[in-house]
C-alpha cells in the first residue's frame, strides 16, 4: 500500500470496525428533574449545548407548574431555573419546543400563555435575563395558535409553525422578525384529503425553502411532508403518508434532515408493525425509501417522536424511539445513511438510575450525544442524559497503527 493512501484507509477501516451496543451504553444523567417550585417536570424536546453547559425547557414544574427554562453544568452538576413560566397575559406557558441559540440570546415558544392563551413567542438571555415576549398568538382566522415545535431562524427572521387556528383551524406556518417585527402567516393549513394539518415538528431552511411535515392530513389521513418558500409561495406536498407496511404515519415533534438532495425523517406510525419509521425523499417528491421499520421489543425501538441527528463525519444519524427496548421504556439508536447497520445504543431501563420515555432529538457535541427523557430518574419526573458516540475497536485502533507504521517504512525507503 502507498504510504501516502495508508492512513486514511487505515481510519476508513477502523471507523467499520466500530465497538458494539455494549461498548457505547455508558450513559450519564446529569439531572433528575424533581419538579414543584425549585425544579421542572416532564421534559420534551431537545437540549442545547455551549460549551460544558446544557440548556433546556420542562412542560411543568416551576413556582406556577407550567413549565420552565433550565441550564445544568456537565461537570459540576450544577442546576439552575433561568425562568419559571406563569401564563397569564405577560408570560407563556407549557413550552413543548426547545430553546434555539442565535450567540446569547434564547427564542422559544410556548403553546398557552399570552394575552389570549393561545401561546407565544419569546427571547431571552443564555444567563437568564432579559425575557421578552416577542409575539402573543391571538389564535382564530387571523393567526395561528398552539405552538409545539422549535423556531428555526433565517437572518434576523424567525420561523416556526402552530398546531392549531389559522383560516381552517388547521394550524399555520408563520414568520415573525427576532425583534417581533413583522409576524406574518406564510401558509394556512386546511388538512383534509387536499393538504397537511396539524403540524407539531420543526421547519428545515435550505436557501429559501422551508420543509416540514404535518401529523394529520393528505390523502390518506397519516400526515405529510411540505415545502413552502419562505415568502409564503410554492407551498407543495411532496409526500402524503399513507400507513401500512410500505409507508410511516403520524410524524411527531420532530424536523426533517438534510444532506445533498435529500430529507430524512421519522414517523411514529406506520411500517410492518405500526410502530414506526425511518424515511429518506428527494427534495423534489420523488424516491420515498423506508430505511427501517420499528418492530418494538427487547431488541428495537417504538414509537420515535422526535427527528434524526446526523454527524456527517460519520454519515451516521443517531435518534431516540419512546418505547421498545429492553423494558420498553424507550431507545437511543444509531443508523447509516444509507439504512445499513441500524444498532440499539441504549436501553433505557427507567426507576431512580435512568430516564424513561425520551420524545425528542439528541444533541452533538465533543464526541457524546445529549438529550432528555420525560419520566425517569428518582422522583419520575424525567432526565438529562449524555452518552458517548462509538469508538473504534481495539482491532481497529491496531489495524491503523500497522497500517500507518507500514506506510511511514515504505516512504523512508525511497
């Protein structure tokens, strides 16, 4: 072998020699949410991470029960309430999204609170200052109303979508400035057999193209995969989930995935066993590809209600299942991008020594994989969780040492 090719080929055949499930199922909790007035309770979405430190929102717990903005120190362990929600006219309440980052500044939304309880769109400081909010939902013909996913920004421009109101009550998918200048409606969900209805995940930007998916609507009545310009125009279908052991159903929480010319989902419906997906579609509608079917039990997940992370390192995705596994109780897995070698990473086990019934994506960051659970951990009230991405094998970490010494001692004899 040249040594000049020896090394890369040597790391390509480390990376295949990757260590099992069982080498990768050392997971952390960070915290164990204890709920009432000085902790959260029941956790969706997904964390962010800066640097040591995990943000992240609860539905419940808090002064006022309705929910929370919190921060743990991965390595001292140190928690923090950065807000509590209280609904009423000046706040929001019940946050079923996640926090996104723009440098220190938190956006968000929560599905009630706000003048007419309809949700609302907020900003705040990474240090817990500063909050604002941005846009209070009126609901009804006008507006949307109900938020459950993340905000995804573009410039100075926020965008998110509502499960419910608008024209048809079908939910919306709106714009709105990261000052709260110039809300605007881009599309009316009218759900039915024609469009998509009740969206509760995220949008994916590419350029100007916003695509997400619906939980109800389309032809079929399992969901749909959309994408609209971020001026409102071109709204189209590009998929109507139709179920049944060809097709997923009922996507859930999460965001589409991108890479090249295609988006990468899941469902939390449909597949052989009804349990759910994972799908690849070109961006234009067409080549729709179930890259696995969730069967449940001991030695698969169920039932994900969330979206994939890709580390396109590895062009590896890692996800989160809320059921199957071992005690049912939820998975943390990993697939190829091309559907191959799909691996149970973690068994979520519940009771007072894990989370339980994770509903939501994982995070990246410096070679460990963070998330949270909704119920686990001593007092059952949910988790947050690390664990670490795969590590060559020994047999691979040989393979480049050999390699590489093979190609150093064949460019020194030149």
């Amino acid at each position: 072998m040249r040594g000049w090719i020896a090394y890369p080929v040597a790391l390509l055949i480390a990376l295949c020699c990757r260590s099992d499930a069982a080498g990768w199922s050392n997971t952390a909790l960070l915290h164990e949410f204890g709920g009432g007035g000085a902790d959260g309770s029941y956790a969706l979405g997904n964390v962010e991470v800066n640097g040591s430190v995990v943000y992240g929102m609860t539905v419940q717990g808090g002064d006022y029960n309705r929910g929370t903005v919190f921060s743990v120190h991965e390595g001292s362990g140190a928690f923090a309430l950065l807000h509590e929600f209280f609904g009423g006219i000046s706040d929001g309440a019940q946050p079923y999204g996640s926090l996104t980052r723009l440098g220190s500044t938190f956006y968000g939304t929560t599905f009630g609170g706000g003048n007419f309880n309809h949700g609302t769109v907020f900003s705040m400081q990474t240090n817990g200052g500063g909050f604002t909010l941005l846009h209070e939902f009126l609901g009804g013909l006008g507006d949307g109303a109900a938020p459950t996913g993340n905000l995804t920004p573009g410039g100075s421009t926020l965008y998110g979508t509502t499960t419910t109101g608008g024209l048809y009550d079908a939910g919306t998918i709106f714009a709105v400035g990261t000052n709260g200048s110039n809300h605007r409606l881009l599309h009316h969900f009218a759900g039915g057999t024609s469009d998509g209805g009740t969206p509760r995940g995220s949008l994916l930007l590419d350029g100007s193209t916003l695509y997400g998916m619906t939980s109800e609507g389309g032809a079929n009545g399992g969901g749909t995969v959309f994408a609209v310009s971020t001026g409102g125009g071109g709204y189209r279908l590009l998929h109507e989930f139709a179920g049944g052991p060809d097709d997923g159903a009922e996507p859930i929480y999460g965001a589409l995935a991108l890479s090249g010319s295609n988006l990468y989902g899941m469902t939390s419906g449909g597949g052989d066993y009804g349990l759910g997906t994972i799908f690849s579609i070109a961006t234009d509608g067409s080549d729709f590809t179930l890259m696995h079917e969730f069967t449940g039990g001991a030695d698969d997940g169920a039932v994900p209600k969330g979206g994939l992370l890709l580390d396109r390192a590895t062009s590896t995705f890692y996800g989160l299942t809320e059921h199957g596994g071992d005690d049912d109780f939820g998975t943390l897995f990993s697939i190829e991008m091309d559907g191959s070698n799909f691996t149970l990473m973690h068994d979520f086990a519940g009771g007072p020594d894990d989370g339980a019934y994770p509903a939501g994506d994982v995070r990246l960051s410096n070679d460990r994989l963070y998330g949270m659970t909704r119920a686990g951990g001593d007092f059952d009230r949910g988790t947050v969780f690390s664990a670490p991405t795969p590590e060559p094998t020994t047999l691979g970490l040989l393979l480049v040492a050999a390699l590489t010494a093979i190609g150093y001692a064949r460019l020194r004899r030149r």
